[in-house]
C-alpha cells in the first residue's frame, strides 16, 4: 500500500485537484516528490480505494502476506492542511454536521468578536491567508476537521483491507505526532497495532536543533538518552499495546539539518531499548543504500555496493543475543506512572502561544525525561484512558479537560501533578469561566488570576526545599486558600507549586533538575520506587527482565546491589562499556 | 465607529474586490481576522460611509454621546499599503495629479535609470514583486500615495460625522507610525485631537526584541522608562495640543512575543506618567477580559470571571489620588527643547536602508531618550511647526529639507543639532546636488564626502571631550572649512561632531552616553535646564506640577534640594519606592 | 548592448509572457527594477536580436568602437532559473533533446523511487513548488537546461554582433558563478575574453556575514586579502587567458548588507592587484555618482557635485606608476598549481547539502586562500583542461569526475590533492556504484564506507605531524589498505587524510591551517616554492614583476633577502606602509 502516498504523473494530469494547496501561500504543492494528495480530494479517495482494492484483493489471502502496513507516515510533509477549495467544501460541511444551526457555531465560537458572525455555513472559510491572526475556534475547529479527513481517508482504506485480507493484522508507521497535526490516538482506532519509524539522530537535530554545542554534542551520534524511548512509550500509549518498528535508522540519514553517524553500537542499543519499551518486533530501513533519487544519501543495512555497513554487524550481534534469552513477544511493560497527553493540547498551544518560546514538544519531554531519569517506567495516555492502575498521573500540559476525566481523577488513588496552562480553557479554546485550572478547581481550590509569558533569556528563580530553580518562560500567579500547601515559590513570595492531599499544581515552566526533584518527592510518597543513576544510564523492565543502557562515552556501572536483588545478567554485566546494553533476567 | 474596520462576511462576499493585496507575496488577504479592507476599494468607501451615516444620524446628538472616535488603530497590520488592482488605478491617477505629465515624472523621477521610462500614466505599476529593488521615488510615490489615501478614506468619514452629530469632539486612537506607514500628522489634521493606545510591555518587547537580556530584563515588566513616554508627546506633537489615552495597558497583552505581567503599581505610574506629559484623559482597555476570540488573553481591569485584576486597585488609588491636587485639564506641557520628526524620514530610511543596521525609530528614540536622562522636556515638532519657542531643535533623522524650513531655522535663536543623513536628499529622493546636508549647508557650511555604514559589531570609536564613544553603524566623512568647531573626531581624526554658531551636526550614529553628555554642553550653553538623576528615575513638569517617576524596582530618592525648591509634595514624597509616583505642586 | 537587461514597460505590455516567473513562490517577477526577462521568452530572444541588430549595424564599424560589451551581468539577480510555462515547454524539449526515449529518461534519473515514472515528455514538470524536495536528478537536469538557455541566448547575442561588428572584440562582464546558476565556461565560450565586475567590499559583506566581527572587522574595508584575487584567477580561468575588470569598486556602494568605504589606498591596490593577476585593462565603474535611482548611494570616481572623490587621486597615482615600468599587456601568469572548479560541483552540493554548514564557495575558497598564504601562485581550470603544466592539481570538491579527466590525472606527474565528496557522484547525481571517491579509485584505492555532517559547532580534531587541527562538518569513514600512508587521523584513529603515491585524498572538511600546512609539506616534495610572510602581506608573479601587497593597517617588510634575489623595486619598496603596493622587476 506505499504506492499510496504518490500518486504517478498521469493521475494528477488527469484530476489535477488532487493537488493539495499550500496554506501558508495559497500555492498548489505541485508533482515533483511525494504525499502530493488533498485528503479532501473526492477523486483521490476514489481512486486510492480502487487500486487499494485491486491489491488487496490479489495479495489479501496469499500465504506469504501476513499483515499489512497502510499508506507511509500518513500526513507528513505538512499534508494534513490544505488549502484547497476541496478542503473548504469540506470544512463547511465538517461545521454544519458538529453545529447543525449556523447561531450555535456563532455562539460556540464567539464570532461576535470582529464582527465575524455567520449567516450560513456556506460563508465559511479556512482560517488562512488572512490579514492578522484568524479565530482561535475557527484555527482549532479547522485543525479537528483537517485530523478527521486524513482519518476518514485511512480507515476507508483499512475496510477495503480487512474485506479482502481475513485474518491479517493491519498497521500503519506513524511519525511522531507533532509533525502530522493529526490525532493519532483516532487513526489508530481501527489497527491491530501501531508501528513507529525510529530516527533517533535526524530527530534529535531537528529537536535540538537550538541547542548549545556542549548540550547538543554529547549525543549528536547517539540522541538524548530519552528521545527514542519517548516515542516508543508513546507509541505502545497510542493504542495501548505493544508496538512495532517499522524502520530503524541504521545509519546516517538525509533529511536532518546536520546527519551524523551513529555511535558504533547504537543500532543495537536503540532496537535493545525498543523491545525493552514493549516492541514486539525491529524492523530496519532500509535493506540495501539506494543509489539514486532523494533518500540515495539514507544508509541501509548494506551500502549501495552490496557490501555490509556497520549495522549488518550490530543487528547480527543483536539476533545472537536474542537466543540467549526468551523475550515472550506479547509480553507486557508495566507503569505505576502515566503522563496524559494527546494532540488537542499540542494544537491549543500552538494556535495560541502567548510566548513563543513556549513548546508543548519541548515541555513534555521535560517531564518526561526527569521520570525516565529516576529510573521510572511511564505510559503515555488519553484523557479517555483507565486511570486505575497508576499511582502517579501526570499532566504536563492539558489545557482543555471534560468533566469526565475529572470524575475519573477523582475517583483515582493516584497522585495528579498538572502543568502551567491545565484545565484553562473551554472545549471550544475559550478562557474557562471560573478562571484556570477551570474544572480542575474541584480537585484542588486554586485559581489563576493572571497569566505571563517572559523571554527564555530573562528566568526567574523559585525555591523548593531551600534550593533554588529556574521559573522561566510561561509563569501564573495564583490565589489560594489555606488548605493549600505551597511547595515552591518564586523571590516575590508568589506560590509556583502548590498541593492538596493528592492534586499538585506547576504553575510555571522550569527546568529539568527541578522536575526531577519534585517527582521524586512525590514518587516516594506514592510508593513508586526510583533509582538515581549515572546521568547517560538508563534501566526499562518488561516481564521478567531488566534492561540496562549507557547512552554515554565512558564505561558505567550500574550499583551491584540492585543489580543482584534484580536477578542474573543473561546480556552483558554490571559494567557497561560505552553505548553497550545490559540485560538482568529476574529469578 | 468601531465596526468600521470588521467588514462583515456578507459584505466580502457581495464585493469581494474590498479585500486587499499583500504586497510581498500578492496574495489576496482573506476575511478572518480584522482590517480586511483595502483603503483604494471604492465599494468600500461607499459602504463605509453608509454606515457612518447610519450610526452617526441615529446617535449624533444623543445626549450621552459626548464625542466620537473614528475607526480603531487605522492601518495596522500593515494595511496602509494595497497591491490590488484598484491601488494600481489609484496610484496612476494620483501620480497624474501630481506630476499632469507623464515627462515630468519621467524627470522627477529620474527613470531614465535602468531604461525605466513610461510614456503614460497607465504604464505604471506598483513598485512591488519586481525582479530586485525598485526605484526609489517610485517607492517614495507609492507610500505618498498609500498614505493619502488612508487619509482621504478617513476624512471623509469625519465629514459625515462632524454633519450628523454637531458640538462633540472626534478623535482617533493612533498607535506608533512606525506601524501604521501613514503621515499622522496629515491623519490628525481634520480631528479635535489624538488619542493613543498606549501597551508598553507589548511595544517594548517587540521594539527591544534583539536587546540582550542584562538590558531588557530590568524593564521587562515596565517598560523602558522613555518608551512610554516617547508616545505620549509624539501623540501631543501630531496635534500640537493635549491628548487622550484611548487603551491603556492593564496587564499582560496577546499580541507581542512574549507577553509578561505589569509590575504591581505600573498601571498607576503609567496613567500618571501620561497626565503628566499632557493627556487630558486616560481610558483603560478592557473592561473585562474577553472570554473567547483573539484576544481573550489579553487582560482587563476584571478578569473574565468578573473578579477585580491588579489593575483595578491601581486606577481606584490614581483616582483617590487625582481628589488630593488639582491637575487642570487642557493645562500644557512646556519645552524648550523639540524634535523634529515626521513619517518621510522613516519612509527614507526604510527605502534607502544602506545599512541593514539603521533603525530610523531606534536613532530617534535613542536622541529623545538621551534628553528624558536629562530631566529636559521634549516637543516632538514637523518641520512645518513654529519653531520660536525653542531654545535647542535636535533633527536625530530629516534627510529631506525644505528651503521654507530652512529660513525657519535661520530666523530662530535656537540651537540646530542634525544627525547623520540630514538634508542629504530632495524631494524626490535623490540626492542632494551640493553633496549633503544640501540645503543645511546653509546654515552650516559642510560637505559629505563619503557615507559609509558598518556592521553594527564592528564599531569605531571617536574622541569628545577627552572621553571615548561609538562612532558606529553610519558614518559620514565630512570636508569642513576654518570656520567650523570640531567638537569629536574619530580614531583617524576625520571630524565625527562639528558646530558653527548656533549649528551642530553629529555624522555618525553613536552611543547614548555621547548623546547624553553633547546636549548636556549645549543645553547648558543656550540656558535650558538639565538635572542628572538616578538611572531609571525621570521627572516632568506640567503646568504647575512636577511628576517624579521611579521605573526602576529600587527605592529612588529625588534630591531634596531640588524638591524643596520646585515646592510641596502632593503625592509620595522625595523617597520613592519602587515603581512609584510623587507629585510636586509648585509655590 | 547594456539595455539588454532591461526590457522598456512598453514591450513588457505588448508581450506580457517576457517577464520571469520566481520558482520560489510562482509568482511572476514583475517590471520596476531590472532583468525582468525570461531566457526561455521567445518573444524576448526575437525583440532582443531585433534590437542588438540595429545597434551593432549602426556601431559595428564606428572607428571609434573598438570592442562590445554583451549584456551586464547576466543572469544576475537569480533570473538564470524562471518558473515559467515557456521555460517549462523548453525543459520539457531540452530533456527530449538529451535523452530521446522517455524510459532512456526514467532509468537515468531513477523515478522509480517515490513512483515518479513518466509516460512522455510532456508530463515532466519543473522541480519547484512540490510538497517536499523534489528528485535530484530532475533538479540537476533543470539545472543544466537553465545555464544552456542562458548561453543560448548570449551566444545568439554574440553572432548577431560578430556579423555586423568584424575586427571588434566581444566581451562580457561576469559576477561570481556562484551568484548566476550560469555555467562560466560555456557561457565564455564565444567571447574574446572575459571581463569581471570587482566589488571586494559589497562582495565581503555577503560572503562574510556569518563572521564573528573579531575575524570581519580587520577587512571590512580592503575585503579579505584573498578575496579579490580569488576572482581575478577564476576570470582569467575561465577562458584561460587574461582579463579585464570591467567594473572597479571606487568607494561605498548601495548594495550590501553594510557597505563601508573602502580605505584609502585600496582602489590602487585592488588595481594593481588585478594586473598582477592577470588583468589587461582596469576600467572604473562608474564616472560620476548618478544622483538619482537605485545605485544613487554607488560611488563614483567623481561625486554627484562633479567633485573629485578619493578613488580620483588613487586612480591617477596608479596612471603615473604605469608609467614607471612597462607591464606588458598580454603578458602572462605562470602558475605551477591549479585548482579544479566548475558549476557542476557547486549545483551538486547545493542539491543535496546533507549538512546545512556545508558552502561550496567556503570551502573552495579556504583551500584557495591556503595556497595563496604560501604565496603560490593558482590557476582555475575546468576538468577538460589540460593538467600538462602543473605540479600541483587541487580539487576542493570534485563530486562528479568522467574517465577522461581520470586518464588524464592518470598521465600526470603533479600532486592531486582530493577534498571530501570528490567522486561520489555519477553524472546524473547518482551514488558512484563503488562507493566514493568513485572513478578516483583508479589513483587511490580507498573507499568511503560511511558520510556523515555534523554541526559547525560540534568540531572534532586531527592529527597531522603531531599537530591537532579541525575536523568539522563534513567527515567520511575511509577503508583503506596497506599500500595507503595515512597523514592524519582523527581521535578515533579513523583516518582522514591518506595518500598513495601522488594522489592524496581529504575525507573531511578542515580548518585553514591544516590546509596550509599541509600544501606546504606537498608542495616542497613536488618543487613549488612557498614562502610565509607576514599575516596580510601577499605576493603575485606576473611575467617579470612581483607585486606585493599589504592588506593590514600596519607597516610590514618584505623579507629584503628574498626581494634582492627578486631584482628592483620599480614601486615602493620592501617596508610597505598601510594598503600600500610594491612592484619588484626581475633582473
């Protein structure tokens, strides 16, 4: 089904409207490379089911095929929005299915702002190409839509599978969702699974890509010792099971702004750590260096010359390793932490910044890393997900929260930690009428009475346990009552971290030893047990094995004692040489 | 009047030609925000007008109804400039105006240059998406022209008000030129007076975006204390009398890059602060914070929960405060000192920048700036202002000169100070054919030879008084007679600073400090009165009051002496804490 | 011939299709400045032969004519590349041309890749405005076809010319190559000789603006001291001969980022710079200041006030020291070694960078500047030179080699010295099958296993004779076997400069002191003498004279010895003051 995302040349002369439209020019993006199709385009989806169809029908039952992958990395290159007159038609119907009359759009989105009331849904445009910013309900009512169609567009393919392929799994390589625009947990619904296209070195420079040398230097071969496992929990979080790799970088790739080689051994490592995440299978892209066209410079197991690169040794190092021990595929990962994310909130920070070194990427990550760092496993999960089975639940950044979840955290033992910006907004990105955290008031009785963004370049500091950390670039001042304890707060007394009983509340961006300290804290008091580590050592169990990584230069050791109260090393040893994997079965 | 720039969705769609051309990229500037209007759309104007009459009929003599505002903040979002079809028909037939002969703006203009010469009006484009840089009277035309009409589209509406609603003011809220790319001055002609939005925070962090942090932290969340300021008597300057506060900031904004909070008491100060340098009154914007829309970050004097803001209990104290003294509305600010400014000094430097590093609002700040340290109070003054009053007029930037101005200057007691590119150009935007400061050289004779702009990191240094300043970005080599002072001179001893009687003329850009210490020499010289204060403290006097002002988050104290000798405090007192205000009611 | 590049309005209205299409944003470039043609209107190439007819009927025998000037910088301001229909239908041509069989097409570029296979020539589209980047081959293709309508058209100019003009020369003024997408060589092919546009200041400013002032501000007004003559050895390469300067810079211009003056003494010293360089004829551009239109600001020998400006006096200084000894015009340069360059390397790297820092003309011109700093003299040859004269060849970057230049190498005796890249390519921007340095394998039997980028901030060091030096940017792991001395290897003892006999290869991207070092240390062992003089001194041969120049603010000697064995000082002598010159006539 790759064919999918290129559509040839005499299609496009034939329904040149296929093209889809460039909505920060208004440009057509013409034929010339690949994902050149408008999801709203009713001729493509026609003819993409017909060859869909055509090849699924004569390959559906073939002994060999035992699954299929659907489309490539679905609504990369920006292709979720188009501006096209397609999308537009489309967009207008998507509004008169969601608000039937066109008054409860004018209601629902404050229209009367601007004087931008409606009379029919016809009038209704994309919120591009305008003379200054457009409706924050308009941008957020568009983006729903845009997610919707590439979602339409896959799941129609999918029913064409399935009805001629019984009994295979179906899947898709997703990408990391802040480059799709689109809601991944939704496209997911209607696969058996979900795979992901691990680059861990064209990511992180693109990433990084501000970084300072002396923090960006030390993994430039390798990636933060995060970034990967970041995907691959949100990958497993996506439908709530394992997951596969579709494509493992094995080399230096193409398409980042800078393309380093891998650290030697990496290429082990990051499918060591996909399957200790919960991949049930790597697969690596690609076989053989291809000598012409775009990806000719994208390293594959072997060079274009036929002749083994360096990852043919480490992938067959890694096969060698895997019959020393059994992996039971379909064998779980176990969280006691879980952190809430979902495209919404990524969408809401983007349509309104406020300041623009705010990063809904970058904040989640934070707080992700400083659990990772503790030696914590953590799944990624939707505000529609089960919260019973966690101790900690955290929120980095969820500004638009049901009523629903909130029964649901009330209801849980758990101990909630929210970020700066949660619960402030209504579903329809209008301020929350009781001030933020807005629903969330009911789990603990703060209010936000004012909001500020400062320049990353002008911190402020904050005290927590008589240490002093960064308060920097989002900062909310806060009213509270006397049952709040304040954790934090920043050189005017004004309090930055709060709690009561069970609820925490960040209300500021700060900095990563902060995030740490505070979890820790928490974690404790929780149950969840942590492990301080070397700062390049990282440890993930699944099942009955511990895995044990050393994402730096030097040899590291991990502490005898935990490793003998874990079990015996069926990979390695305690001391790991650098970028080398350990693996402690459990007695 | 305020709808006036939301043209609504029904109207777009019955003239859809109302919309406006972006001229960088061509593309029709959609509906979906705010200003989507094209100021050479004759459907436009018509409309327009129809509604001013509507409004203006209905409510003109209502007994609540004590004045009008015309629009709001006319031309923002760079909408002064239209490359749409009916501009480029606006534009041919206002150059037929000007020129009658198609030879004479052939000469004018100089198109012999590059084989540009028209042989009919109706051959000219406008001087956009062209192949490289245009032609710089063609340019110089266009913003005339586009400036005009802006104009013209507002006056006609004031006409229809000034028929319908007889005996009240009219006025409009104006923000910086430097955004609006219209002739203010022209703008404000048929008004009773000006208004101005007044957002320190959002214009500072927009205007002091590439400062380094050391200098922009401290003023974060006030503002640089001349910026505020800078407004406030340009804003008395466009009329030449007393102005309005139509918006003033209440706390943080949407709308700059980074958007922090108001220390607790710069609302006060502010609102003084514009008293003090001659508003008669002071609106605040908004209310309360708009839940939903664009800007329902943007904060009000009550949040959107209707709970009172910080800014509340500030205007309740400025209010107590006004009971305790009297300060008498249409009372005037007096100086001594002006500045001569004007929208075509900055049209020239942005269309013949010659150094990416020449900032016509930085040069012009950075001169007013230095007189504000000075205690001096400042009129901002067109070259066509009676210039009698004044003891000193410093031109930071007035490349075109008139010979009209220039007999002014002659017939004055007053001391001239012109900055670098003074008189170096006519009208047309060509160069001066005596070489610069062209007709100034009849107020004192020298001659540029060589103008040289250097990156803004690779300064000179020049040599006053026996102290070192920059001597940077632009640089002038000046051939001076015996006749002439030369007061610094650089490393290479070409003359930077020179004077004649009652004439100096600065070649160079330079630092504040230089600036600082060359008008307190002259300042002294023709008998206006200076005071060197503590850095971030500032005072101005109106009518028989001075303010002090502490914009720095120290306790200032103002000198005793002097304080004891202007008379009795009304307000605070000598020491001042931080961000605070004193009044002095004089004897 | 100068009106060739700018086509009146009236021939703009009459056939609106001249005008040139931006293939950065679709939109045509419009009339108002100049150079609004497309190479590829053939309604332009009629008008303009139509028009080079009548002149060069009316001139071409003129007694007072003694040569022409074809065109002015042509293809300047990015106009080599249009986005038009006409320039599609000609590619569309020029790729049947080439390729006669549309499959002969798909399997030389790889369209397999990304399903772009073509049915017919007709389908082929220029490779702009796509989704995402467009195939490598299609762009080198369309590369091509830009530079040959360009030449096309200029030769069309030429034969127009010759016809009418008999016994006349034919010239062109040429700006960089980087600068006009133009292939030079076959752009030069019809003329009589080339001639150069020399602005060293504007030029600086572009090509250094990424500089920390520490390294820009010594040369901000004399460029860097390899500046200038970097381009008068590529003229006088291009059709390996001498050259004219067309265009001399005489002071600040209007066109750069910043644009300083130049210091005093520099028009004489790029002058003489150019003669000893190879130029026959100075000629200054431009008379006097035009006071009006774009270049208003661009200095002339004589102000707009018909004043003398400092370039007068330096110009008739130069005019009276000619006069001192006899330059033989004609006379020539003799270099021992070459550089090799062409378009060809410069389109191969700007199509696929891989890694963002990666500069054709940076690295190019580092290697330059390194053998200049050793005070060789360099000739720039193309690869269909003939290698017979030289010692030493050098190929910077080298990526697309045929099997003639390979025998060619083969036959030599000099030193080859590889950069990185060199050989990795097949003609038609495909892997080279044997991996890199692909045919140059066949002098030295290495292999380039992997490529990687990395950012310029994150260097990693060499070693050479014990000395560390940079390795940055761009690195390639090398096989290699016993036969293969390794010069230097990085701190992984990875080899990255190796040799074997007379050919060595660079696998990585360098610093300016290893490059020196290193040519030097090759240099002695082939017999091309070095010598190190002072920081900013350089010397150049021309026939009998040595000319030494002194690029710094200081006094610095030529060592007395080696100007003793040189002859006598017929300008100057061996301390040379500021900018200052000296001329040295061999006994």
């Amino acid at each position: 089904m790759y064919a999918y995302c290129h559509p040839p040349k005499w299609l496009i002369d034939k329904y040149p409207s296929i093209l889809p439209v460039d909505i920060n020019t208004g440009n057509v993006r013409g034929f010339g490379s690949r994902r050149h199709y408008d999801f709203s385009s009713p001729d493509y989806l026609r003819e993409a089911l017909k060859i869909s169809e055509i090849v699924a029908k004569r390959y559906g039952q073939h002994p060999s095929v035992i699954g299929w992958q659907t489309d490539n990395e679905i609504a990369c290159h920006d292709t979720c929005h188009s501006g096209s007159e397609h999308a537009k038609l489309a967009f207008q119907q998507w509004c008169k299915n969601k608000y039937q009359d066109i008054d409860c759009l004018n209601s629902a989105w404050g229209t009367v702002f601007w004087s931008m009331e409606y009379q029919d849904f016809s009038q209704i445009e994309l919120p591009i190409l305008a003379v200054t910013e457009t409706h924050p309900a308009h941008q957020l009512a568009y983006r729903r839509f845009s997610s919707d169609q590439v979602v339409h567009f896959h799941d129609e393919m999918i029913k064409v599978i399935r009805q001629h392929a019984p009994n295979r799994w179906v899947t898709h390589n997703f990408i990391p969702m802040a480059d799709t625009q689109t809601d991944n947990y939704a496209l997911a619904k209607n696969l058996d699974f979900v795979s992901y296209d691990n680059y861990p070195l064209g990511r992180s420079d693109l990433f990084f890509a501000n970084a300072p040398a002396e923090k960006f230097k030390p993994y430039m071969r390798t990636g933060h010792p995060d970034y990967a496992s970041y995907a691959f929990d949100q990958s497993r979080g996506i439908s709530n099971q394992n997951f596969w790799i579709m494509e493992q970088q094995l080399g230096p790739v193409n398409w980042a702004l800078h393309n380093p080689r891998p650290e030697k051994g990496m290429v082990r490592l990051w499918s060591w750590q996909a399957f200790a995440h919960g991949a049930d299978c790597v697969c690596f892209f690609r076989w053989r260096q291809a000598p012409f066209a775009q990806e000719q410079m994208h390293a594959g197991i072997k060079r274009n010359d036929n002749s083994p690169a360096q990852a043919w040794h480490e992938v067959e190092q890694l096969h060698a390793e895997m019959q020393q021990f059994s992996l039971k595929m379909g064998s779980k990962v176990t969280a006691k932490v879980a952190i809430v994310t979902g495209t919404l909130n990524q969408w809401v920070t983007e349509i309104e910044i406020q300041g623009t070194s705010y990063s809904h990427l970058e904040v989640e990550f934070s707080y992700y890393s400083a659990l990772r760092q503790l030696g914590v496993a953590v799944d990624f999960i939707s505000t529609e997900d089960d919260l019973s089975n966690y101790d900690m639940v955290v929120a980095p950044c969820l500004p638009i929260v049901s009523q629903a979840f909130v029964e649901k955290c009330k209801a849980s033992h758990a101990h909630f930690i929210f970020g700066p910006r949660s619960g402030a907004k209504t579903d329809e990105l209008s301020l929350a009428p009781n001030l933020g955290p807005g629903l969330l008031q009911q789990l603990i009785p703060i209010k936000v009475l004012t909001t500020e963004t400062i320049r990353p370049d002008c911190s402020e500091t904050m005290t927590f346990n008589d240490k002093q950390y960064e308060s920097s670039r989002w900062r909310e001042e806060l009213e509270i009552n006397a049952d709040i304890t304040v954790l934090a707060s920043d050189a005017s007394d004004s309090p930055m971290v709060v709690q009561k009983d069970n609820v925490s509340y960040i209300a500021t961006l700060t900095c990563d030893q902060f995030l740490q300290d505070l979890f820790e804290v928490i974690a404790e008091k929780v149950g969840v047990n942590t492990i301080r580590l070397a700062k390049d050592m990282r440890i993930m169990q699944r099942d009955n094995l511990t895995f044990i990584f050393n994402y730096s230069g030097n040899t590291l050791t991990f502490p005898t004692e935990a490793a003998e109260k874990l079990g015996r090393f069926v990979v390695g040893k305690a001391e790991l040489a650098p970028y080398d994997v350990a693996v402690i079965e459990h007695q």
